[in-house]
C-alpha cells in the first residue's frame, strides 16, 4: 500500500504550464473521457517536467501546498475515491 497519495492533475484548459507544490504526481492529461494514460511524473531534482503524452509543462512552486496548483482547477480530486 502507498505510504502518501499522489495527486492527478489534468490540463482541461490547454495552458502551456501549471505550477504545482509537489514533485511526484500524475499527470492525466484532460479529464475522462478525453484523459491519456494516467503517467507517474517525479521530478527528482529538478524544478519542472514535461508530460511525455501531452507536453503540458510543470512547474514545482515550493510556495503551493500539494493540493494547490496554479491555475487552481488542475488538481482533480478523489481520482481513486480516496
């Protein structure tokens, strides 16, 4: 079982980048039913990362809490129900 939950966020509006407070996620490009494959992202050192499907650009922003991000409706909520 995961020791923490790792957000989905999904790029609906098209941006060129989303800033997010977390360096490990999902990225599931739009929400269902226009989602690609849910891919684990993790940043590791670095400050941003690109989506290998949908080359939505993510920004790591120390400033946001893991469940923010900028614009304010990419994360998705309860994508396991959880």
């Amino acid at each position: 079982m995961a020791e923490k939950i790792v957000p989905h966020f999904a790029n609906d509006k098209g941006v060129e980048k989303i800033f997010i407070g977390v360096k490990e996620f999902n990225c599931m490009g739009a929400r269902p039913p226009f989602d690609h494959p849910h891919i684990f992202i993790d940043m590791g050192a670095d400050h941003q990362a690109i989506c290998p499907y949908c080359s939505t650009l993510y920004v790591y922003d120390p400033r946001l809490k893991p469940d923010e991000s900028d614009p304010a409706d990419c994360l998705v909520p309860n994508v396991h129900g959880t």
